[in-house]
C-alpha cells in the first residue's frame, strides 16, 4: 500500500519530492494507532537530510522515500528546511521518540513486535530492553540483519507468519528503506519502520545525546564528537543545507 501526497489525510511538505508530515508527535501516533487498528500496512520513514541527499542520486531509494505512507521529519535540517519554505513541520518527530511512543501505546494494547536487524547480541539486549520497559508487548519475533537477497524469501515468510503488529527494521540506511519498500506488500504488516542505530542505543552499545545537545539541536555533534570517523558522513548537512539556500522556493518541486 502507497499513496500519493494527494491522497494522504494529514498535511505534508514536500522537500525535494520526499512528502515530510507537518503533523508532531501526538499526532504521529494516534494515525499509527488507527493504522494498526485497520490491519492495513503502513510503511514509515524517518526521514533526514542525508537521506534527502541520497534520494536526489538514487532513483531507487527516492522511490522508496516517496511512496511511503508516512515520512516524519527526524532531522533538525529538515525542520529547518521546512521553515524556511513558509511550510513548517510542527515540531521534530525523532525516530528513537517514536518507536518508543509505539511500544508504550503497544503494551496498553497488547500489541505484538518484530525486530529485525543489527547482530543477534544487539537486537536480543535491545527485546530485553523493551520487554522491561514495555511488560505489555508481545514479541513475535527477534531476527539479526545478517543476511543476504537470497534470505529474503525465508525472513520475509518468517514475519509474515508471525503476524506481527509492529515491525522495527534496524539496517543500514542504503539497505533499510528500500527492503522495506520492496516486501512492503508481501509482508503485510501494519505498521514497518526503520529504526537506523535504535537497537544500539536500546542494548547500550552506543549511547544517544543528552537531553542539553537534543534541546539545542546539535545531536549530530554529539555523535561526531564520540566519533570522530563520522566527520566525511557529516559533511552532507553543510552540503543540504547549502543547497537549500540556494534553491529556495524551488525545494518544493519534484526535483
């Protein structure tokens, strides 16, 4: 299931053809509660500059971007963008916040869980994390992300037969997004979204920013600071951003 900016019930802003929801966080979850709600698969996005960026070379992962139900804007460039258009977001709707947001609307409701990716350590501390914060989850079922195109058939069949409620995909960026969109269909799960270094943080392999570098909107310094080998991957916010500037009103188009 996709539909076109058109057809979607909430308010959007489209940045470079990618339809970012203007909708905060509350907001956010109560249309994934009615999502799960009606069993139909919704497939969402935390969006980002750098992920912008790569959607404006990759035709393949732009269309995996665009024909998402939802695309939040986890990103502070993009909030930026969006103000800057006179077409504000409400507010940043971080992805680790949401996934949390769902767990804990998923343990009032009892809803079931699949995590999929990162090694199996990590993403067996991240379900022992979430099953002590969330003691109302069920899990369906716990997979690493080490497998290839020809595991596709048996991981997808796996999780479809667990029937899962949520599905948290924690891959990297160039693979999360468009094996999502690829087995979206086949899959079938109501609510699918890729959650980057979420299970990291959650195993307490990698720490997240404090709430001071959050609040001041210099998360991504945060992380460069505690890894200095992310500076080359940085550089794309100063290239985003620049762009943005230069292009202006036209950001809003296809292209």
């Amino acid at each position: 299931m996709s539909q076109s900016a058109e057809a979607r019930s909430f308010p959007t802003v489209s940045i470079y053809g990618i339809p970012f929801s203007k909708m905060n966080m509350v907001q956010t979850v109560d249309y994934l509660v009615k999502a799960v709600a009606s069993g139909k698969s919704h497939r969402v996005v935390t969006g980002n500059p750098e992920m912008v960026m790569k959607s404006l070379q990759n035709p393949v992962f732009r269309k995996a971007l665009a024909t998402a139900e939802l695309v939040v804007p986890d990103g502070t460039g993009v909030v930026w963008a969006a103000r800057r258009v006179r077409q504000p977001v409400a507010e940043r709707v971080a992805g680790y916040d949401l996934l949390h947001e769902l767990m804990r609307e998923g343990g009032r409701r009892h809803w079931s869980v699949y995590l999929l990716g990162a090694s199996q350590d990590v993403v067996d501390a991240a379900r022992a994390k979430l099953a002590s914060l969330y003691p109302g989850i069920r899990f369906a079922g716990v997979r690493n992300g080490y497998f290839t195109d020809r595991d596709d058939e048996a991981v997808v069949s796996a999780i479809r037969e667990a029937k899962p409620d949520l599905l948290f995909v924690a891959r990297s960026m160039d693979n999360q997004e468009p094996w999502l969109a690829k087995h979206q269909a086949a899959l079938g799960v109501p609510v699918m979204m890729g959650v980057g270094g979420s299970f990291d943080v959650l195993a307490g392999k990698t720490k997240r920013a404090p709430a001071v570098f959050i609040k001041l909107r210099l998360e991504w310094f945060y992380r460069l600071l505690r890894e200095p080998t992310r500076i080359r991957r940085m550089m794309v916010l100063p290239r985003f951003a620049i762009k943005v500037a230069r292009d202006g009103d036209n950001l809003l188009q296809t292209k």
